[in-house]
C-alpha cells in the first residue's frame, strides 16, 4: 500500500453519520433511560442498523480511487503539520464496519428479548451502543492517534459490559482483568506510536507507510513488535489470552459482540492496516505468523476440557483468532481478512444459539447438565449444528473457503510448520466443536429444568438471519481463487504487498491441502461421535462425563498453568510490593517524614513564641545576653588571632 495519501479527501456526511449514530444512541440511552423503558433497546437498535445502511450506501466511496489514493478520506481538524485526524473507509475499513454495524446490530436487536426484565436494562443499550461507536473510532480513524484513541474506548466499554453485572464478584474481577491485561497491550502502542513520531513526525497512516522504506530495518521491527504487543492483549493471544474466557461473565450478547464483530478481532484489523510495515520486515511476520499459529493450537486443545458452553465457545474465539492473525502475519491478508468475515457470522451464530439455550435452561450453561436438547429446542439445534458445520470447515460452508485460504497461505508464503499446526488445529476443533453438540443435544436430558420455554422472537429472527450468510457467504465471495470477489475487492488493497513478500510456489496444491485438512477434520469428528454419541457413549452418560471431569489431565484443568504463571510473576509480587509501600514505607517514611517536619515546625514555634512574654525587662535581659555572646566571640577571635 505504497500511497502517501489513504483515501480521496473530501466531504464524506455519511461517513461522519454512520461513525456518529452508535453514540447518539449511547447518550439517548443513559440520559433518558428512565423514561424510555423498553423502548431503550429498539432506540439502539434503530441507530446502529442506521449506521449499517449508511456504510452500504458508502459503498462507492470505500472503494473509488483516485490516483495513488483509494476509498474515502473525510477530514476533522489539524493541530500541527503531520498532525492531522480524520476518518478513512476504504475495502478494508468498509469490511469491518459492515461486520460492526451489521452484525452487531442482530445482537443488539437479539438482546431486546434477551434482557428483557433486568432492572438495568436501559444501561445495557446504552454499553452496548457505546462499543459499537468505540470499535467504529479504532477502525474508522485515518491515523495511528485515533486509532489508539479508539482502541482504549473499546478496553473501556469491554470493562463496562463484562461487569455489567456488578452485584457477582466474578463478574467484576473478570472485567477488572480483562481492562488490566489490555491495559498491557495500550502501552505497547503507545510505544510504538512514540517510536513512529519521534521518526516520521507525523501520525497519519499514509504518511507512516510512504516513510516505511526509509526507515531502518531494526525500526519498523520494533515499531511492529511494539504495535503486535496491542494486538497480543486485545485479540487474546498467548500469553495474554487469559482475560477472554473470563469475559463469560458478562450477558451472552455482550460475548457474541466480543468474540463475534468486534474486540477481540481488533487485533487483525491493527496488522492488516499495517501491512506496509509487516512487509518490510520478515522478522516480525515470523514473529506474529508464529504466536498466531501458537494461539490457534493452544485454544482448540483448551477447549477441549471445558464444560461451560459459553467457555467452549470463549476458547474456540480465541483459536480462531489465532488463525487470523497467522494469516495476516505471514502475508495472506486477504485469507485473514476472509476468515474474519466469516467468522463474525458463525461465531455469532453460536454464540446466540448457545445464548437460546441459556436462557430457556434459566441461566444454565454446564452442558454436562443438558443433553437431548434437539428434542426440546429444535431451533436452537439446527442453528447450532449449521454453525459447527460452518467452523469446523465442512466443505460448502463458509468457514470452508475462509479457512482454506488462511491454511494454504502458510504454504504459499513458505511456512510448512505454521501449516502443519493449523492443519491439526482444524481436526482438533471439529472434535471438541461436535463434543459440545453431542453433549449438549445428543442423548437423554440430564438437567433439573422442567419446562424449557421458548424465547421470542426478537432472539430468534436475528440467529435465523445469521443461518444464510453462514452457510453461503463463502461460496459467493471466496470461490474462483485469484479472481473470486474477494480478491478482486482487495486488489488494492493488498495487491502490491503481497507482491512485495517473496514465497516460493507450495509444492502441493491447494485441492490437496483441503483434502488433508478435511480428512482431519473428519477424523476429528469420528473420535467425538465415538466417544459421545454413539450407542456404547450414550449408556449412563451422565456418569461417563462425570468420569471424565474426574480424570482430565491437571495440566488442562489449570488452563496450561498461565495464569498461575502470571499470578506468581506479576500478581502476587506487585501485591508484595504495594503491601510494602502500603504498611511500611508510605506510613514511616512518606508519611513520616511529613509528620517530622510538622513536629519540627512545631516544636521551633512553640520554642520561639515561649520568647514573646511582652515584659520590656525580659527583651533588655535577651539583648544584654546577646551582646554579651558578641563580645564574647570577638575577643576570643582576636586572641587566636595574635
């Protein structure tokens, strides 16, 4: 992306509007949340489908181009020269303002019913509408101070909503945790936005990208390496992973918008719009290809010892994520890209269908206390079940085309390790994928609930919605290879990076990668249908998973020791030492040393006025002391003198 310019400059209203809306909502929504009531939720609603017809009507601007520069630039002020902030919406801002504005409002629309009855609902709307307009900063802005500005009004309103509700003491050490550890990834950016003004004197991306070239090899590895710190905390990438999970404890529509549409894709959308500096440093796009590749394994091994559906699914995020960011590293931006935009829409999908359940079961989410459910919930079932398809690669669902791309990029761009560890990262989702859904609707009914009831259809249409772009999307856009739409659409884009990345043509083709990729997952789901669902699995399953709690391995119950590794490394020394500062050294010495001076000041006080009697005999008696001292002194001098 050689332009020095990003977007044709001009006046763009409706780019302005659609950025805008989400946060009108917002300010409706906790103003007069008293008085709307319910309304609350159809108001946020309103404006955030609002925003996502008027990214479609920008459709022509995103993409128009103008001598070196393409999409849309709309100024909105200058301090100093080099200094200046704006809003871009080119192919790649556009693709996920669409996912933040379209996906995000089936979940705010799905939430209508799902939080129907909480006693804050009207603050809800108003979290929610805030994060769509906080995601819609981070990627709308044209320069890397808007983009941090952005990226720190998300870690903002994720602590919101994580511990929306406040009264559970999980819930708020979950949202504590999750603003600490993105807090991390806020100062990486901010050092590596140090580095690029301290030397390119300016912060707009397009003057960034012209100075790539210039700038020494070493630099832009630290700059990337700063800016992949960011990346690391708010995509959940190893090891600063461990927030996301926790996330769970927040309403289940807050984790479809997490996982789904925003946050924690962040982090992709930060080395995509990057990739003129990734491609100047191929130390850096091993750096990131590497930890990506890491997360995506590490993830599906997780999730195969979770019992919490929302987890499962928490843990699945996270190793797709992963995927993502492997693409994106290595250079195959636009097989990252597309497997983001699949996966908002299958993810979401899941995670509303898990949410269907949740709230039928009254809250229950340990599917080791479900099972038989496609009986009960058929609708939650077929909803499920084709989002499965979807992730696990199925050939003719999204998930298919997108992460076929990502996989055959490792080989392409000549990384045959990173492409073995996603190839086995693929057999081992499909297995813990259909693990959930042969416990959880498969077999006889082992909860304590009657009586599911049927939620509404304000969280039915949406997840319904969500079935079609879920099942076909891929197929219409990623199919044909170099000259699918996709491609095409990103041409601009992406085009002279990827050309600027030597890769060596793979040995094998991308036919064959696919072949061995499904029959991995095949394999994946044949060893979930023994162990889970077949005849022999479902004879007193209620006891083999409990069997099996009892005997998974300790060192996948402890989540691979992290976060014990960083309670003892960080945690438990910094509470150390604030309890030294706490106890010893703020009250003897800080507050000490204050109290001395005051003690001091007081005491020479006390001795200076105990002087002032007011009797004329008791000043003559000071004088005649004092003169007395005088002559006293001089006549001492003057004999040591002779």
């Amino acid at each position: 992306m050689p332009h020095h310019l990003l977007g044709v400059p001009g006046s763009y209203p409706l780019v302005e509007a659609l950025w805008l809306l989400p946060l009108a909502g917002a300010i409706l929504c906790w103003a007069f949340g008293p008085q709307l009531r319910t309304l609350a939720g159809w108001l946020a609603s309103a404006l955030v489908g609002a925003s996502f017809v008027l990214a479609a009507l920008s459709w022509g601007a995103a993409t128009q181009t103008a001598g070196a520069a393409l999409g849309a630039s709309q100024a909105l002020g200058s301090w100093l020269p080099g200094f200046d902030f704006g809003l871009l919406l080119d192919p790649l801002s556009l693709i996920w303002t669409f996912i933040i504005t379209g996906v995000g409002f089936l979940i705010v629309f799905y939430s209508i019913g799902y939080m129907e009855g909480d006693r804050a609902y009207a603050r809800f709307f108003a979290y929610m509408s805030f994060f769509v307009f906080a995601m819609l900063t981070l990627v709308l802005s044209d320069n890397w101070v808007g983009l941090l500005v952005g990226w720190g009004l998300v870690g903002v309103a994720s602590y919101f909503l994580i511990g929306f509700w406040f009264q559970r003491p999980s819930a708020v050490a979950a949202a504590r945790k999750a603003f600490v550890i993105n807090v991390v990834g806020d100062a990486g950016m901010m050092f590596a936005i140090f580095l690029i003004v301290a030397n390119v004197h300016a912060i707009g991306f397009g003057d960034v990208f012209s100075a790539a070239g210039g700038l020494s090899s070493t630099l832009v590895f630290w700059i990337c390496a700063a800016l992949f710190i960011g990346a690391v905390a708010k995509s959940a990438q190893i090891p600063l992973h461990t927030w996301l999970p926790d996330a769970m404890e927040g309403p289940t529509p807050v984790s479809a918008l997490i996982h789904a549409a925003t946050m924690v894709t962040a982090g992709v959308y930060l080395v995509a719009r990057s990739a003129p500096l990734w491609s100047h440093n191929p130390q850096a796009q091993v750096l990131v290809g590497t930890v990506g590749a890491i997360t995506a394994l590490t993830g599906a091994i997780l999730g195969t010892a979770q019992w919490d559906i929302k987890r499962i699914l928490a843990y699945s995020t996270m190793s797709q994520i992963g995927y993502m960011i492997m693409a994106v590293g290595v250079g195959a931006y636009e097989g990252g890209v597309a497997l983001f935009f699949t996966h908002a829409f299958f993810k979401a999908q899941l995670f509303l269908g898990a949410g269907l359940v949740i709230h039928a079961l009254n809250n229950e989410q340990d599917v080791r206390r479900m099972g038989g459910l496609w009986k009960k919930m058929p609708f939650a079932f077929w909803v499920m079940l084709t989002a499965v398809l979807a992730i696990t690669g199925v050939p003719g669902f999204s998930g298919f085309f997108s992460k076929d791309e990502v996989i055959f990029g490792d080989l392409q761009f000549g990384h045959p390790v990173l492409f073995a560890i996603s190839a086995l990262t693929a057999g081992i989702t499909a297995y813990y994928m259909f693990r959930l859904l042969f416990i959880a609707f498969f077999g006889e009914y082992r909860g304590d609930v009657d009586h599911a009831h049927a939620p509404g259809w304000t969280m039915n249409v949406p997840v319904a919605i969500l079935v079609a772009p879920s099942v076909a999307i891929g197929a219409a856009l990623l199919s044909g290879g170099e000259n699918s739409p996709w491609a095409r659409f990103f041409a601009a884009q992406f085009g002279p990076d990827m050309a600027a990345i030597a890769h060596r043509p793979p040995a094998i083709s991308e036919g064959v990668t696919s072949g061995i990729v499904f029959a991995l997952v095949l394999i994946g789901f044949a060893i979930a249908w023994w162990r889970y669902a077949s005849p022999g699995a479902q004879r007193d399953a209620g006891e083999r998973l409990e069997g099996e709690t009892r005997g998974m391995p300790a060192v996948l119950v402890h989540l691979f020791y992290v976060d014990d590794a960083i309670q003892l490394l960080f945690v438990r020394p910094a509470q150390r030492l604030g309890a030294f500062f706490g106890s010893i050294f703020d009250p003897h010495v800080i507050d000490g040393a204050v109290r001395d001076v005051v003690f001091w000041a007081r005491w020479l006080g006390t001795l200076v006025r105990s002087f002032q009697t007011g009797l004329v005999r008791a000043y003559a008696l000071i004088l005649v002391f004092g003169a007395t001292c005088f002559i006293v002194y001089y006549a001492f001098a003057a004999g040591a003198l002779h």
